[in-house]
C-alpha cells in the first residue's frame, strides 16, 4: 500500500454554467453547502480549520482578498482562509496546499475549493483577462491570447506526430458525450464529428468547439486527516501521489512545442510517490483547455507513447468503455471551464467515481484516478493521484 | 524551549522606492539574489524545492500566474511556485504555506518571498486596485476606499479610547526615525509632529502622513527543516509560533471597531504555540498602513490594555530605545509597503534584528521577535513568533 497523504471525505460543486445573477461568493456557497450535505458529523463553523481556495482573477467582479469572504459564505467562522491563484491551475495548487496543511499536522480537517464567475462579460473582456496568464511582455502585449498559443501547440504537434483536426474533433466528441451525462455539466448535449469540423474557427487549427467553455461555477472538498477519515464517511477516497512542476512561462522559452515539459515533470513524480504506473489507472480528468491540450496530455502522462495521441482518441481508447477512461465528467470542454474552480472539480468527479456515485457516466470498479491540472500554456502543472485504499 | 516549526537560513530584500523601469519579475530577481548571497551553499536551482510568492494585485502589470515567472527569473527551475493572494498580508500567507510545506516533510527547503510594482501608475489607479481588498457590493461600489475604512476605525478609537491626532502623529514620527536608519527604506528622512499633523486631509483624521507609502519593492527567504539548518547558516532562526485568522470582510458586520478580531484570535494562538507572552517579546513588526493601524495593533497584540495604545506609543515605549520597539525598519509608513511584499519584509527585519544585522538600528540582544501582518481593513492576521533559539 502506498501512503495516504490526505483524505478526501466530501466533495460538493455548484450548477456549472451561465449563473446569471449570482457573484462568486454565492456560487462558492451552494457548493459547500452541498460538501457539508455529503458529509456525515461535519458541521461548518466548529470542524473546519482552514480553507485554501483557488480563484484566477480578481478583476471579474473587481474583488481581492476574496478567501475570507468564501469563509464566510461558506459559514466557516474565524479561520485561516488563503487565496491561490496559478491561473487554470489555482484550485488545483490550492489542493496541494490543502493536502500539505493536512501532512504539517497544523490541521486535521481543511476544506479545499475553487470558483470562477465569468459568464456576465463579454468573449472579448473574458479573452484579456484570461490572457493575463501568459507573460505580458513577451505574449500579450505582441496580440498573444491562449487559442492563439494552444494552435501553435496544435500546428507542431500536426507537424512533428501526423495529428489531425478530425482527431481533435474527436476530443470534443467524446467530452461531450461523457458531460451530457453530468447534471452539473455546463453543455449537456451531444455534438458530432461534422458539428466540430464546421464549427467557425477561432485560431486555425482550433475550431469554436475545439475550445472549452466560459462557465460560472464552483468546487470544494473536504480533507482531513487518514487516520480519521472514517468518522466523516464510510468511503473515503486517499490521496496518495501529489506533484506539481513549473516551466518557463512564455511558449517561445520552451524546449519543445508538442508537449508540457511540467506535467512529464510531475506525472513521473505523482506516479513515483504513489508507486503506481500509467497502466495502473483506472480513469483520469486532464485539462483539455483546447483538444489538443488533451492529445498532448495523454502522451505526456504516459497513457500513450510520444506522438500517439491522436492514435489513442481515434482507436476509442479514452471513452467511457475505453482502456482508459478520460474525462468522465465532460472536462473543460463540456462540464466547462470556470477557470479556479477546475483543479478541484477534477478532483470531485474522480471522488465520485471511487464512491460509485457518477451516476450514468460511473466507471465500473473504478479503483485508481488522476488528475491532471494545467495553469495557462503549461507553466504550471499539477497531478494527483488517488486511491479507494 | 518550544517546538521549531521552520528554520529562516537566509533573507533579501530589494531596494524599496520608485523603482522606475523595473517590473515586479526584476525587483524580485533582485531580492532573491541577496537571499543567495547572503546564504552558504545554497544554489537557486539545485537547492530551493518550492516557492510561495505573495502578490497582491494582477491588475498592476496586467499580470497574473506570476508565480512561474518569479520562480525562472530568480533562477529556480522547474520548482513548483505558487502564488499567494490575501491582499496586503498576501505573502505573510505565503509566509505560512511554506512553514506548512517544511512541516508537511514534503519539502526541506523552500522560498517564500513577495512583490509588488505599484508607483508607475497614479495615485487614483492605486486607490482603485488597492480597494479591491474590500467587499465589492457593500463598500467599493458605495465608494468607499482603504483611508476612508481606516478613518472610520480611527474616529471610532477616538471616541471611545480618547487617542488623539497627535498620538497617530507619533507612530508617524516614530518610524520615519527608524526608517531614516534603514538603508532599504523608501522615505530615509525624519519628519516633525508638525509635518504629520499640518500634513493635507486625505480622510479625516487621517492626514496625508498617517498613511503608509505606495512603493515598489520585493522581499524573499528561505526556509528548511529546523534540524538541516546548520548546514545553510551559523545563526539559523526559527519559526516558533504562527498562526492566522480571518473575520468579516466588511467592516460594517464586525462586533467592534476599535480593535482587529483577527489580530487577537492570531496573536493568542501564535503565543501558546510559541510558549511566550506579550511581555517576552523583544520587537515587532506590526501592520501600520495608517497610524491608527499600529494604535490598535498594539492592544491587540497584548503590548498595552485595550485603548492605551495612544498612551504607549505617547510614553516613547515603542521606539528603538523603548520597552517594546515596533517597527524598527520603519514600517510600512517609511520603509514602504509594496503591498504583497510586505508580510515577508517584517519577517526580514526580525531575521536581521535576531542576527544582529540591523545595523543603525539594531536592538541589543533581540532574542524573540514577532511579525504581524494584517489583509485589507483586518478580514485577515498573520501573526509569526520568531525565536534565535
């Protein structure tokens, strides 16, 4: 048995979507009201100790310092409450931060979360403040936004590997499929090969419905300690592989194109920590932003060799009856995008897949889960591994 | 003698000031920089395993995900970096996930550090940023900004405790005295009582020299398993005591205005872990963002009774020569606060005064030192113990 760095003992998540007339705190609070529902003896203001609290961008409702005012939504009372941001990847390194308090001994139960409110701006408003993720002097202020950088990442990866705009197509099919089987999902609709292929294109080779939502959305979770995990639930899922590495954050510093040097990082680390291999996964949530992030991902998580991602889409591998299942939940790409909230999201869908509670789109006998969160074009990468034992 | 939660084995800090033609990246490249200098056989890239960065405000250089970027320009590699944001105490948090990172076992030496680039842009953009730190639907959209919160704490004090302007002058006095011997400090000039209280209205009571300076500046140190100290530095200090605590983020809901909740919940928890009382605290450095601000710091801190702090720093108790010196690098009203900057700056001039590199204005025979790092109007205090031994 490996070891357990943290327990997961209740997930909750918000409606993902267009949640007209809500700001982040509220959205912050349906999904920990749901957390506290799944759990069992926890009670908000007397059993959590801290909360870290993954959030991108303080400029879409014009709110810093927004940790305590979760808290306080969330009815937490006095305590220690700390915003993360690593852009797509917040929530995600918030998570870490969580299982690292839990590990310290500081605290024994810490809820973990993420939100994002983006739907009430403009695509335009939402493509610069998103854009903020990349490096200002070098990317965003020569015109750089994140489609534009994920077609470069699509255009070497059609270049060096033989990939193709059907096989990326293909992604949105699939998390599509999977997130019309998600009530939380933003898009719970079907689309088709042609859908995608026809779709306007944004920056060629990446098509509208190759790229993941604008969505509104929240996510939490509550770990606590292993050695009392069971007093909260029958069914706690472990922790027990958790690395993050970082990369130049400019795309043009980087050695090479066609993969994310972060996640090789990590993944081999998260996998090392908890003695399991690739094959050794029974599903995985990766941070398909764009289809090709998707592709790039199963290559550079070893779920396939270099260059065989579009192979591996295309033989079905990663559907729901696929060898290895990915994004159950719909992704980015379907379940939606809110970008702080997505690192912890990922982490709720494989907690409910190890509980047996995804509903229509459970994996049988689902053991083993990763997850894989990326913070803009692949200057932060974040994998955790998960286990029923 | 109480537990070590972390080893401080290095500190930089850059220049505070107008540093114009600098972005936040180069101000902290030049603060980490120092760290390395000043350390012994520590190699940014072979040796550091994790950075925790606190910033502020994004907004600043249209930058977000910063905390890759910090990490490449101070020579990190692929470590991972997060960002931290909890307003103005923003890196006293981070200051505290890397304490937690050391404790979790996960890590053995990590960075924690800040920045913040704020004078390129006018006072009023600064005003705006810097309001983001309150509630956006109850006090920034009813135009309410971080002078006109403070004032309203300050009117409140004065009714109720009777402190007076010319009180608030003297912490005004009082640190641009010990700023004058920090060679680091933004404003190096003493000024008059007569200066302070002649100074223009900015939100009554408080005057244009009650309130702390905007500043561009950068602060990092490194921390490592108390029991590998020795090998980084002869004179390691430790971390004895840290905690944090949150309350409402809109002043109009907290119990009282005349004291910070947050402090007191903190400091008392920081105490007991660290085995010490008020009294045995040889100097501090406390949040004086306004004048008022190091008032009731002080009676929070348990460094006077409540409502005496006007008293205290009237009866010179808290200069360089007094029984209890506070803010001997000047504070943020002379050193400067480069908002997300700060909370590690304060730990920086305990390291220096524990180590007996303070220079002009060092404390003889400081053994225990505290930091005190408030968020915004006090919706959020870090307090950190810091012990030679």
């Amino acid at each position: 048995m490996s070891k357990r760095l943290a327990a997961i003992v209740s997930a909750g998540l918000s409606k993902f979507g267009k949640r007209d007339g809500l700001y982040a705190r509220e959205l912050f609070a349906e999904a920990s009201r749901e957390c506290f529902e799944d759990s069992r003896n926890l009670r908000p203001s007397r059993d959590i100790e801290a909360l870290y609290v993954g959030q991108m961008c303080e400029s879409y409702e014009h709110q810093a310092h927004m940790a305590p005012l979760m808290s306080d939504w969330a009815g937490l009372g006095h305590i220690p409450a700390v915003r993360v941001e690593n852009a797509c990847s917040s929530s995600g390194c918030a998570l870490r931060c969580g299982i690292m308090a839990i590990m310290s001994g500081m605290h024994d139960v810490v809820m973990v979360g993420g939100v994002e409110k983006m739907t009430h701006l403009s695509t335009q408003k939402n493509v610069e403040y998103l854009a903020m993720a990349s490096d200002f002097q070098f990317e965003q202020r020569n015109g750089m936004n994140f489609p534009a950088l994920y077609a470069l990442m699509a255009v070497a990866h059609m270049h060096k590997h033989g990939t193709t705009e059907k096989q990326m197509a293909m992604v949105a099919v699939k998390n599509h499929k999977n997130g019309a089987l998600n009530p939380k999902a933003h898009m719970q609709k079907e689309i088709t090969l042609e859908n995608v292929l026809s779709s306007k294109p944004v920056a060629w080779p990446l098509k509208l419905y190759d790229c993941s939502l604008i969505t509104d959305g929240a996510s939490c979770m509550i770990l606590t300690k292993p050695s009392i995990a069971k007093k909260f639930t029958d069914d706690p899922v472990y922790v027990t592989g958790s690395a993050q590495a970082n990369d130049k954050l400019n795309l043009f510093e980087r050695d090479d194109l066609t993969s994310i040097k972060a996640t090789q990082l990590a993944s081999r680390k998260a996998y090392k920590m908890a003695g399991v291999r690739p094959s050794g996964i029974d599903l995985a949530e990766v941070h398909d932003c764009f289809t090709i992030a998707e592709i790039i991902a199963y290559e550079d998580l070893g779920f396939c060799k270099k260059g065989d991602g579009g192979r591996l889409i295309e033989q079905d591998e990663t559907s729901l009856q696929g060898r290895i299942p990915v994004n159950t939940s719909g992704g980015l790409k379907s379940k939606g995008h809110p970008v702080g909230a997505t690192g912890v999201a990922q982490a709720c869908e494989v907690y409910y897949q190890l509980t047996g509670r995804a509903g229509k789109r459970q994996i049988p006998d689902a053991k083993v889960g990763l997850t894989h969160n990326i913070g803009g074009s692949g200057a932060t990468a974040v994998v955790n591994i998960y286990s029923k034992r």
